[in-house]
C-alpha cells in the first residue's frame, strides 16, 4: 500500500474520489460545522464565504495535489509575462479510470495592486514562502490531463466565483 495504488482506498485513489466530490459538488453548486477547508464540505461556497464577489455564487472549489515526495504539482499557463507556473487548480472533468482534466488557474494577490500575479517559480522549484501570498484566483484557458492516481493528497483551498460558463 501506497500513495496511488488501487487497494489505497477500496480499491480506488482517495484522491480520485475527493477530485470526483469536488467536481459533484462545484455541478450543484447551490452551512456547515467542520473543517473549514474540508474538501468533502458542501454546497459549494461553504470554504471561505467571506471571499466571495458581491451577489455572486461560486462556481469553482480551488484545490492543490501533492505526489509523493510531498512536492506542489504544478501546470503552465500562458497570457502572463511574468509568471506562468501555478499549483492551483479547478477540476473540469473526471473519466475513466481516475483520468481528470484540470483547469490551471492563474495566482493572484490584490493586496499589491490591481490583481498581480504572483510568481510562484524560484528558478527550478516552487517558492513555498510566495504560495502566501495567493489571495484570489483568475481563470486560464490552459488545462491539463490527469492520471488522479498519481498523487497522495488533495487539499482544498477556497471557493470562488470565477465566471466559468457551463454549457
């Protein structure tokens, strides 16, 4: 037993079931006592309310994976002249056998300006000490394909309306 293997969590990925329960959750998206960033947390705006747009119900529960050395998993994005790296993610479609589609999502601190990106690469790696100073979240066009049982853990961030169109 390990990280990703099939008997982890009766016979599928823990992490695989927590990116489905966020995905099931961000499609119905609609107050709870628990952890406040619990993933499993329903409806959808229940981590974070305070972070919400004015009138604006959220459509998209921020996470970020670990694989197994404990490392940020981290996808490309593009539009950005400064940074183009980012650990956060909002889940667009799980299939197969533990497959998923995430959507990169650009991040972003207010505090320092009109919605700054912040660069989370330090040369090779990803800058632990900057992830701090995430406070929001912009959408990308960019997403990348998944295997869910590679990797050990899944936390939740926030709840955020990104302006995401469903069809």
């Amino acid at each position: 037993m390990g990280c990703g293997k099939k008997d982890d969590f009766k016979g599928k990925s823990c992490v695989c079931e927590v990116v489905r329960a966020i995905k099931d959750i961000q499609d119905n998206a609609e107050d709870v006592c628990e952890c406040p960033s619990n993933c499993f947390l329903e409806p959808l705006g229940a981590i974070s309310p305070s972070n919400r747009k004015r009138h604006k119900r959220p459509d998209t529960r921020v996470f970020t994976l670990k694989t197994a050395d404990g490392s940020p998993f981290h996808a490309f994005f593009t539009g950005n002249d400064c940074a183009c790296v980012s650990i956060f993610f909002r889940v667009e479609e799980v299939f197969d056998n533990c497959c998923a589609v995430l959507r990169v999502l650009e991040p972003v601190n207010r505090k320092e300006g009109p919605d700054k990106t912040v660069n989370l690469a330090d040369d090779c790696c990803i800058d632990l000490r900057k992830v701090c100073e995430v406070d929001y979240f912009r959408s990308t066009n960019d997403c990348v394909t998944v295997d869910l049982t590679c990797f050990c853990a899944v936390q939740c961030i926030a709840d955020v309306d990104l302006d995401i169109c469903e069809d």
